[in-house]
C-alpha cells in the first residue's frame, strides 16, 4: 500500500480522533487492510461448496459409513480453519464502523532498523503502513482491539539526536560510512565508493561475458544442425533467444552506466521530503526512494528505515542512478 500524503501528526486529525472519529482517508486505509476481502469469502465458499457436492452426487448409491463420515469432517475442518479469518475481517469491519478509539502514551523508538510505537501494554502498526516520526514520547489515539496507531501529538522529542540516529541507521541499510558521507557532500565518491562500483561492473562484466558465450553457443548448436533443424525447433529457439538478449542488454546498460560513474568518479545531490514505494511481490520487491520528482532505486532492507515526508539530503550517481548516501536535515 502506499504511503499516504498526510502526517500521523497532523493536529487536525487527532482532535477528530480525540472526538471518537476517524477521518474518511483512515476509512480508506483500514478498509483497505482488510484481512479478507470479499473475494477471498467468495473462494472459499465456493470451496465448501466442492467439498459437499461428492455427498450429494452419490446419495443414491451405498457407501460405507466411514466414507460418509470422511465426507462430514471435511468441510467441518474447513468450517473451522475460516473461522478465525472471518472473525477478523468482522472485527475489523467493526472498527472502521465503530471505532473504538484510545487515546494515550506512546513511545517510538528504532528497533532492529524499523521504528516501532509502543504503548506500557502493546506495540502499534501505523494506520498509514510506515511511520513518518521521529524517535520520542507522543500522546497518541489508536484503536484498542487492532492496535492500529490513527494519530499523535508530540510531547518529548529531541530533533536532533533523532535526526542523526536515522542517518546512522539508514548508513547502516545502505552500508556507507560517515568516510563515504564526507566525500559526498563534496561532491565526490570515497575510494570506498569507488572499489564498491568496480567490484559491481566486474560482476556484470562476468555475467555478460557468461550470457554472450550461451548465446554463441545456441546460435552454433542450431548451425550445427544444419539442414536437420526443423521449423518447429527453430520456433523453440525464439523465446530463449529474446530472453538472452534482453538480458545482454540489461548487462551492456548497467555495466556502461558504471564505467561512466567510475570515470567521473562524482555524485550529485537532491534535497526535500523524501517518499517510498514498493513494487513486487513479497520474495521479489523493488523499493524506490522519491525526492523532488525524481526517483532512485533502494535495497528493500532500505525501505522501512525511510521516514516519510522527512526531509533529507540524497547523494547519487549521476549515470547509474543509484544512491550514494543519505543524511537527515
């Protein structure tokens, strides 16, 4: 889901969370979020319908009673393997419907690269999906049964500490050093950077010198073939041939991206409130950081350790696009 373009802070939004209210943007969210849709009931209705037909097709004919029985406890097993979900899609129905708002001490601090909002009895998920706070002490509304975090108003925060605590840790998501950091400000890459960027165009060098030797050796396992090869196996060919040279392209990008980085040996800056999007499935995300109209992909280690909105320095490579290093301002 994306981030939302408002502030967990916003003063607006918690007076009307004080009042017992959710927003109509939260609405959005929660019934967003929930746990299961109405296709997922549709499916597994039509899954225990599956599971009875067997018993009423074969009503007419004998049957041995343990058969019959075998019949009855699976769909009760399924019966009971969806109740809890449909208990937790009612439950959160119920509290975009009727919210059951709290209201109370916060505490959000860095854990294990994420941050994490705490009250004395549990630990809350931020209604927007990622938080856009600094580390400190909130006085926040949430909803008590989902221990969703709707909103807060800050009570004890040190700006500054925060702000290099979230540089030290997204350096530690993005491995820069404060060395690397130095010489980006400058406008130039580390030697550090530098031996990194190398050490990456070999490995595309490598895979590129790998592709394009199975490419010569389809191309010469078909001349081979000679008058033996038939229109159907050279139809097979045309699939594989297309993914290795888009592959060969991908590779001839990159590592010439790369060499001209190496060269210039050089990284510019944007400054502004930065923003994060996901793209992907669960095992093969994509993240991408976004400042003033311009967007950089970021390892998915990278993504929860971004506060959005938060205003931030990013240094990049001017060819390859990839960043360099960031500091909070």
């Amino acid at each position: 889901m994306p981030p939302s373009t408002w502030s967990l802070a916003d003063p607006a939004i918690f007076a009307q969370n004080r009042q017992g209210q959710l927003t109509p943007a939260q609405r959005q969210l929660l019934a967003a979020q929930n746990p299961w849709n109405a296709f997922g009931l549709g499916m597994n209705a039509v899954m225990l319908a599956l599971t009875f037909m067997p018993l009423w097709l074969v009503r007419d004919v004998p049957m041995p009673a343990s058969y019959r029985l075998i019949y009855l406890l699976i769909p009760a097993f399924a019966f009971l393997f969806i109740l809890p979900y449909w208990r937790r899609a009612y439950a959160h129905r119920q509290d975009i419907l009727q919210p059951d708002i709290g209201a109370g001490t916060v505490t959000v601090t860095w854990r294990r690269g994420k941050l994490a909002a705490h009250t004395p009895a549990a630990e809350l998920k931020p209604v927007q999906g990622k938080f856009d706070l600094l580390p400190g002490t909130y006085h926040a509304c949430y909803l008590r049964r989902a221990q969703v975090l709707l909103s807060v108003q800050p009570l004890s925060v040190d700006a500054l500490s925060a702000k290099s605590a979230l540089t030290q840790n997204l350096a530690r998501r993005l491995h820069f050093h404060p060395d690397d950091l130095a010489a980006n400000r400058r406008g130039y890459l580390s030697a550090r950077q530098r031996r990194r960027l190398l050490g990456q165009a070999g490995l595309h060098g490598v895979g590129l010198i790998l592709l394009t030797l199975f490419l010569i050796g389809t191309v010469g396992d078909i001349v081979e073939s000679g008058g033996d090869v038939t229109f159907t196996a050279v139809i097979s060919y045309i699939p594989l041939g297309a993914l290795l040279l888009a592959g060969f392209a991908y590779l001839w990008q990159r590592l010439t991206r790369y060499r001209r980085d190496i060269a210039a040996q050089r990284c510019l800056m944007e400054s502004g409130p930065v923003r994060t999007r996901i793209s992907g499935s669960y095992r093969f995300r994509q993240a991408y950081l976004m400042v003033n109209g311009q967007e950089f992909p970021i390892p998915a280690r990278a993504y929860d350790a971004i506060l959005e909105g938060e205003r931030c320095r990013v240094y990049y490579l001017p060819h390859s696009h990839e960043v360099a290093s960031i500091e909070a301002l």
